[in-house]
C-alpha cells in the first residue's frame, strides 16, 4: 500500500489573502510532492463591511478556531506565519490547535526571526530568516520518520539556536505563487465561518482590498530585501542578520512576466499592485527595459512603491509610458534631524522636492501618494512643523497616508526606545497597536486638511506659530478626537455601502464555495 505524502497545515493570519510569502512557501512545498492545505484568516477587521477597529486586540470565534482545528486533523505540521501585530492571534490559534491536534506546531514569518526566544515559548518550534528551504527539510524529516534536529534556520526550545542558511540568491529558482485552489480554505466574515477557496472568492476579496476601489488588483513582489536600512524598519535587522550577503535580489523579468501572464490568464485583473519595498532601486537602464517589456508582454495599469532619492525623470517617463498610474513616495519626514534619526541621508527635504516635481509633472496619468510618519517621541513641534510645512508647498495634487510610528522589535529605534524607558506595556504599545491610529493633536489633524487639499492660504495661517501655539495643546485632544472618530464613522458607513452594491457580494460567494 502507497503511502501518504507528509502534509503541512499552513494557516495565514494577514488582511490580504494574496499573501505572496504563503503562497510560494506553499508553492515550494506541493512542487517537492507534500500536500499542503492553507486557511486564510483574513484580519476582518479592515475588510469593507466590517466595523473598523483601530488596534490588533480582536479574536477569533470559537466557531472559526472549532473549523481551524478541524481542517488540521491528520496533518502531519501546522504552520502559522505572522507578524508582531499578529502575535497574539497566533497565540489564540496555536492554543486551540495543540487542544485538538497531535502535530506539532511551528511558527514562521517577520516576529518568529527578531523575536525568537519568545516564540518558543508558545510554538513547538520556529524558523527564523528565509523559510522555503527549511521547511522543505522539515517535511523531509517528516518522511523518514525522524526528529526536527539540527536543521538550519529550525530553532526547537531547549536547543541551541541554529545556524542559518544562506539567503535564495537565484529567486528565479523558487516556483511561481501557488494560485491552485484546491485544498485552500478562506474566512468568511459575514457568516463567521470558513469555506473552500475558490476563484469567485479570490476575486472578490482581491476587488476590496485596495481602498475598496471594487477593481481587481494582482499583487506581486519582484525582489527580496531592501537596499536600505531605516532605523524604523526591519529591513536593517534583516541586513544584520544577513551581514556579509547580498540583502537585495530581484527576479528576472521573463520570471515576473510569466507570472504576470498566468494571472491574466486566470482572473479579470484590472491593476497590477508590485509591492517591492523600493521598486524603483532599479537602475535607469533597468527599468527602461522593464518597462518596454511589460508594455509589450502584459499592458495593464500597475502601481508601485518609491523613495525619493530613486525617482528621475528617465525613470518615470518609461514607466508613466508603460502604465504606471499610481505610485507609493516614502518621505516619512521633512526634518533634518529625524531623517538622521532614521538614517535617510538618500531621503532628504531637496529629494522630496525633486521627486515632487519630477512626477507632478505626469499627475495627469499618474495619482501620487506621500507616505508620512508621525507620533515620534523623539520630535519636537518644530520638527512636526518642518515636515508640515514642507508637504504644504509640494505641487498638487496628492495624497497623503499616516503612519504612526510604531517601535517594532528588530528595529534600532526599538532597541533605542528599550535603552531609554520610552516602552512601558509592549503588548498595547507596539503587538495590539494599530499603525494608522494616530495621536490626536491638532498638527495630526492637520494633515487630514492637508490630505484634502484645502486651499493653501488656509493651511499656512493653520500652520503659523499663532495657530499652533493656541490649539497644540492637551486639552484640545478630547475635541480632536471626537472629530476623529465621527470621521471614521463616515469611511465605515461608505464601506459598507460599497460592499452592499458589490455586483458579486460575499453571501453569493459563500453559496457558491
């Protein structure tokens, strides 16, 4: 009698249900012969009908753990990816599957590699850096009956920590995202239950994800690494743990277009979502070509991420050309001591203005969005001011998105808020903490004018000395946030109105799955 394949249960936690590192783990797993099963718990939090909540503290039903527990029977490993936001709702799984399961339990992703020792002291092991190669050991051991020890990047409590594999050089080598259904389950929220993934579901949640704008989007991430290393980010510790390895890699073209054209093939996709962290680190030559291939080879509109100090008129010329309609400028702050801070000497207030002026020149194909960061201890109201003033005077029209900085482990201004006393309840400040939910003082207000394009006399007297030496104070924050949240109540009510005039809504989907 033929014996099983080992099989992996994989569960991932994320908002988005392309979630490309899952699926080519996945990917990697089902090309070496083992079966994989994967339920996407999607954070139903920030889908459209949903009510928004502003943190990471919501749980799963028992329902839906019930169902979890139940798809994991005769798995040989479960595998939970997470972030430091989803810690906790790894935690709430883990929990219920070791009640229901024998297989043992391991944990990967982002929060299992920069905080290991605290991992372990809920999964039956962790893997810390790139997985794919890993697991494929693990589920090799799997086979041959034996234990999980000493394989490297698999760290088991009460073990030695393991040595690490070398980053994948050749990302070319990894197979394409695992897109095939079959054996893939996803959360629906509006029944509080979970059901088989299939392309209607795909389709509709891929449709409202992005601003809930109701067009498909097809993500996709080209490269691995960063060729950066902000003190906010975890790409520095990533460089650290890596040191003496090329971070950054990128996929060949004809490998990104393949993948670009089966997609199309597949699903009525309207826009493409690259989600490098820089796309734009890319040579000029490189692009150029980039871009004439992919107008040639896929044609569709597509949107990507930049940094101030990459953007040149070659650049944005070919890409504008080839179909770029919105790109992602991370300017994260105007003033010179916290770009020092975060150690973009490459991002500074002259980059701004150049990119700025570079690509308003294309605004009438291309929508731009300015990424800020706010709520650092470490600035001054004239630092708040500095980045203010600056966004104000940059050409129209734009976006604005608002993050509040938040200090994740890995990161130095993290070790930097621990050596200082700035962190005093981990678990509310940085795992539970939503990182959109901004302090409301009147300069964060603020920027939601400046985000609406209010008129630029205005701004300016909102933002002189006067303004601000009357209306920055504590006691005004109660009346900011009552504004705050009734605005919030309006974008609730607009989504779900959206999601009530989805041609395709949830509840038919659920029918069809």
């Amino acid at each position: 009698m033929e014996s099983k394949p080992p099989s992996l249960f994989l569960i991932s936690p994320y908002p988005d249900i392309s979630a490309p590192g899952v699926r080519i783990l996945s990917a990697v797993l089902r090309q070496a012969g083992y079966r994989v099963r994967t339920v996407f718990l999607q954070d139903i939090t920030l889908l459209p009908e949903r009510k928004y909540q502003p943190d990471f503290t919501w749980k799963y039903s028992t329902e839906v753990l019930d169902k979890v527990a139940e798809l994991a029977q005769g798995f040989d490993v479960a595998g939970i990816s997470l972030m430091t936001n989803y810690f906790n709702h790894a935690i709430q799984l883990t929990e219920h599957l070791r009640n229901r399961t024998d297989a043992p339990i391991i944990w990967g992703g982002v929060h299992p590699t920069v905080r290991p020792e605290e991992c372990l002291e809920h999964a039956d092991m962790i893997c810390i850096g790139e997985g794919e190669e890993a697991m494929l050991e693990v589920m090799e051991r799997v086979a041959a009956n034996g234990d999980f020890d000493g394989i490297r990047n698999i760290w088991i409590p009460g073990r030695v920590r393991p040595e690490l594999r070398p980053l994948i050089a050749d990302l070319d080598s990894l197979p394409l995202s695992d897109f095939n259904f079959d054996d893939q389950f996803v959360l629906f929220p509006a029944g509080n239950t979970i059901k088989p993934l299939d392309t209607d579901a795909f389709v509709y949640y891929a449709s409202s994800g992005i601003m809930w704008s109701g067009r498909m989007f097809y993500q996709i991430i080209t490269s691995r690494g960063c060729p950066y290393g902000c003190t906010f980010c975890i790409n520095s510790y990533m460089r650290d743990l890596y040191k003496g390895q090329k971070n950054y890699r990128r996929r060949s073209f004809d490998n990104v277009f393949q993948e670009l054209q089966l997609a199309i093939e597949r699903f009525p996709i309207k826009e493409i979502l690259f989600s490098d962290d820089s796309f734009f680190a890319s040579s000029e030559d490189d692009l150029e070509a980039f871009a004439k291939e992919y107008k040639e080879r896929i044609g569709l509109g597509f949107r990507c991420m930049a940094t101030p100090n990459a953007i040149t008129e070659r650049k944005v010329k070919a890409l504008v050309d080839a179909g770029l309609c919105f790109v992602e400028v991370g300017i994260q702050s105007c003033a010179p001591k916290t770009l020092a801070a975060y150690k973009r000497k490459w991002g500074n207030v002259e980059h701004v203005k150049n990119a700025a002026k570079i690509l308003t020149k294309y605004s009438d194909k291309l929508e731009i969005l300015y990424d800020i960061i706010i709520d650092n201890p470490w600035e001054s109201v004239e630092h708040n001011l500095q980045t203010l003033r600056a966004i104000v005077e940059l050409p129209r029209p734009y976006l604005l998105q608002i993050f509040s900085l938040t200090l994740f482990p890995g990161t130095e201004l993290y070790d930097r808020g621990v050596a200082e006393g700035m962190i005093n309840d981990v678990q509310a400040e940085i795992y539970q903490k939503h990182y959109q939910d901004r302090d409301l003082t009147y300069l964060n207000v603020l920027l939601s004018f400046i985000h609406r394009q209010y008129p630029r006399w205005m701004l300016r007297f909102m933002l002189s000395n006067l303004m601000v030496g009357i209306f920055q104070r504590n006691y005004m924050k109660p009346v900011y946030r009552t504004v705050y949240e009734f605005a919030r109540l309006l974008r609730t009510l607009k989504r779900r109105m959206f999601s009530r005039s989805e041609a395709v809504s949830e509840s038919s989907i659920g029918k069809v799955a």
